[in-house]
C-alpha cells in the first residue's frame, strides 16, 4: 500500500491543478484493490492533494495575472468574506467541472490558504462518495485499471484537439485580417 500512496500523490497533486487530467480515474485506480476500509485513505490524501493543488492554482494563476494585464466587465467577488469560502466547499463538492472555478481565480485573487482548504474540505466528501458508490458496484479491479489510461488518452486527445483548432482559427484570423 505505501508504493501506491507514493504513486497516487505526486498524481493527485498534478491532477488538481490547472493541468487537464480528471481526478476521479486517478481515484479509482488506486483506491479499487482495496477494501473499504482502507480506501478511504486515498480519499483524505485526494483531498489534501486537491487544497495543496488548489494552493499552487493560486499561485501559478496570480503570478501569470501579473504578468498579464486582465480585464473584466464582470463583478468581482469579495474574497474577504467567508461566504465566498462556502461557494468554493460548495463547487469542490459538486459534479460542476472546477475550470470555471479556476478562471474566476484570475480576479478575485483569494488567500491560497483559505481557497486550498476550502477546495479539500469541499472534496473529502466527493472522493469518499465516489470510492464508495464504486465498490457497491462490485466491478473487477481490471475495470478501474482500465479508466486511468482511458482518461489519459482522452485528456491527451482533447489538448491535442483544442491545440489544433485553436491554431486553426488563429490561423484564419490573421488571414482575414489581411
């Protein structure tokens, strides 16, 4: 168990940042050998994986928004005020992809500290649910072999696809432009 606790957190740290592979495969992989009992293991390490994730987020995004002058005709959240916190546990809780999440970050700019442990108390309960409903399943373990490279084939696949179509359309752009 403790190679593939050395295994899940390194992955479960990158997979809660802006870096686009989803968590829950990743989850699933590791915590689906084992029993109950000793699966919810990964779900407290996931979580804390996701509020030191959430952390680098803020970091990473506010120093990229001071390099670049950001905009907005949209009404910034006071991030002063704990009810900004509970929207966070709210969205880390919920099924919504926490993209928008991350893009609202860029200016609201809140405490890393306060916006990591909300995204890890909003989790816990999440990847507890998630190990949970997937072994009153009682799929074989292969199954949940299968999800992880399937994920990254897809994950992969999508970059690759919004890489192409976003030079596409530069590309069209700059001739119409012209």
């Amino acid at each position: 168990m403790v190679n593939d606790l050395l295994r899940f957190i390194p992955l479960a740290v990158l997979s809660n940042t802006v870096f686009p592979l989803t968590f829950d495969p990743i989850l699933l992989f590791y915590a689906a050998p084992y029993p109950l009992g000793t699966a919810w293991i990964f779900a407290v390490l996931g979580s804390i994986s996701a509020a030191f994730g959430g952390i680098i987020d803020i970091k990473l995004l506010r120093s990229l928004s001071n390099r670049v002058p950001i905009t907005t005709k949209f009404v910034i959240p006071d991030v002063t005020h704990f009810r900004f916190y509970i929207w966070i546990v709210l969205f880390a809780l919920s099924p919504i992809p926490f993209t928008f999440i991350r893009v609202a970050m860029l200016w609201s700019k809140p405490d890393p500290v306060l916006y990591g442990l909300s995204v890890g108390i909003g989790r816990l309960p999440r990847y507890l649910l998630t190990i949970y409903l997937w072994q009153s399943l009682t799929l074989p373990v292969w199954v949940s072999g299968a999800l992880l490279p399937s994920a990254l084939v897809l994950g992969l696949w999508q970059y690759w696809f919004r890489k192409r179509s976003s030079g596409t359309s530069s590309k069209a752009l700059s001739e119409t432009v012209k």
